[in-house]
C-alpha cells in the first residue's frame, strides 16, 4: 500500500519536537482514512520515518484509542516483529494503556475487539520485552501488562514473580520501582 504524500510529508518533520509529533498526530486524525497506513509505516518501514510514524501512532492512540481497534488483527500480528528501540517504546506503552482500559477499567469497546489470541502475543511480547536487553521504559510497561494480563491468565504471575525477583538488584532505579510495585500488586492479587 502506498502511503498517502501528505502523510509521509507530516512524518518527515526534521526535529523529533512534541509539537511537531502531534502535529503529524493531529493531521491523521484529521485524514482517519490514513490511519491504517501509519500503521504500516511503523511496522514495515525501516528507515527512521518508522520511528517518526510510531510517535504519532502514540499520539493518535492516546487521542482515540478505538482507532486501533479495527486494527488488532495487523497490530498483533506485527508486535512481535519490532525491534526498533524507538518503535518498541510507542508499541510498549500502547499495549500498556490497552491492558489497563482492559483490566482495569473494563471499557465495554475494547472487550468486543482484545481477543485471547492478541492477550497471547501481548504476553509473548512482553516476557520478551522483560528478559532482553531492552530500555527500562519497554520493561516497566511489560511489567504492567503481564500484571493485567496476570489476573486472567493465572500462571503468568508466578512467571514475572521469579523474573523480577530475579532481576530486581540488577536493575535501574525505574526498573527497581516498578518491579516493586509490581511485586506488591501481584502479592495483593493472590
């Protein structure tokens, strides 16, 4: 598919400022028919505007969440494809958000779309994401969405238990608090 001009030109912006990210954002929710092709361009596109693409994909996302929704069945079958730090970082916290409008505040528009084949990539993802060398922010956002997913799915739990009990001295200060919390959360559920 090729993408719409105008959309590339909004995404080949040359500072990575938040104003210029949400404009790009903005400019897709103006032109929602163009959504499925920043998606794309996040997911199959591997120069920077991949990157540039996934930072207004989070833009867009954290806007009007029930875009993506009609594009689970992409969305989940690209996710465990990204390798990109700063595509992996938007995707991260996307999943994140997803687990907690899910799980915890139980919109009634995503139950109809988040299917146990997409909570089994997104666990499959985010273990990955845990137990790789990846930035501390795709780890702490791991780390929430396996809690979540934790509470359907009764043995990831003690999975993440022993990983972040494994890893806790190890890591960053970020990483050390959220896993923390994590932990707490975890223990609280049982």
């Amino acid at each position: 598919m090729m993408a719409h001009p105008e959309l590339v030109t909004q995404l080949n912006y040359q500072k990575a400022y938040r104003e210029n990210r949400l404009k790009a954002a903005q400019w897709v929710l103006d032109h929602p028919h163009t959504f499925p092709q920043l998606l794309t361009i996040c997911f199959e596109d591997p120069t920077e505007l991949s990157y540039k693409a996934a930072w207004a994909f989070e833009f867009v996302f954290l806007e009007d969440p029930t875009i993506l929704y009609p594009h689970f069945e992409y969305f989940f079958g690209k996710l465990p494809s990204v390798k990109m730090d700063q595509v992996l970082r938007s995707m991260a916290h996307v999943c994140e958000i997803l687990c907690i409008q899910y799980y915890k505040k139980q919109e009634p528009l995503i139950k109809e779309h988040f299917r146990r084949e997409y909570k089994n990539t997104l666990t499959e993802c985010a273990f990955d994401w845990l137990i790789t060398d990846q930035k501390v922010a795709c780890q702490v956002r791991a780390m929430t969405c396996l809690y979540h997913l934790g509470t359907e799915f009764h043995w990831i739990h003690p999975e993440l238990s022993e990983i972040l009990q494994a890893n806790i001295h190890t890591g960053s200060a970020g990483y050390k608090s959220r896993a923390k919390k994590t932990l707490q959360q975890i223990a609280k559920h049982r």
